[in-house]
C-alpha cells in the first residue's frame, strides 16, 4: 500500500463519455501535481519516488463534489476542482471533477475512503 495518494472524484451526474472523463482526470492531476511540486516539494517527491499513486472516484452532483472539497480543506489537504471550458460535452464552467492531494493516504482516505471506484 502507498504511503501517499491523490484521489481524484468524478461527477457522473454529466454523464461524460470515458474520453471526456479520462481528459478531466489528466487535468486534475496535472493541476494537482504542480501545486504539490512548487508548494510542498518534499511531499511531492516522496508521492513521485513511490509511483504517484492516484485513484479515481465518483460521486453523484456538484453539491457532493463541493461537500468534498470543504471536509478536504478542513483537513488542511490541497484540492482543486476542475472546471471545463465548454467546447464539448458540457456547458462552459461546469465543475467536473476534483483532486484531493497528493498527501498521505489515511488522510486522503478521511476524505474519500467511502466512495465507490470509477
């Protein structure tokens, strides 16, 4: 088991093709990923070294995606939400996923260990 974890939380009330999805997932963790590197290096080259773990989950609307997020931050963990630009699949702004970590995963857990896989 990972010492550290990013979890990312999908909505599936927008019924996103697996394209669309994968696509929001990538930035999720890019946006993730960066915030990490420049604001706790040390974290993030530890989550790096051990293979960047990442899982994916989902949840049902917005409002448990911004529930999410506020138990994350209570928690002192970083998370960014994803908003799209519209050009496909869904209306422009729409929040479609979020990042919680990298951090260590029992807090991370704290957060998402409910929630069912992708």
């Amino acid at each position: 088991m990972s010492k550290y974890k990013l979890a990312i939380a999908v909505r599936k009330d927008l019924e996103m093709g697996k394209g669309k999805i994968a696509v929001q997932v990538g930035h999720a963790s890019v946006l993730a990923s960066e915030h990490a590197r420049t604001n706790s290096p040390e974290l993030w080259k530890a989550w790096l070294d051990e293979g960047q773990f990442k899982l994916v989950v989902k949840v049902g609307s917005e409002s448990e995606l911004q529930a999410l997020k506020v138990k994350a931050e209570s928690l002192r963990l970083a998370t960014h939400i994803v908003h799209d630009k519209g050009f496909t699949q869904v209306a422009p702004n729409t929040a479609t996923c979020i990042a919680i970590g990298p951090a260590a995963s029992e807090d991370v857990d704290k957060v998402t260990g409910a929630l069912a896989l992708l």
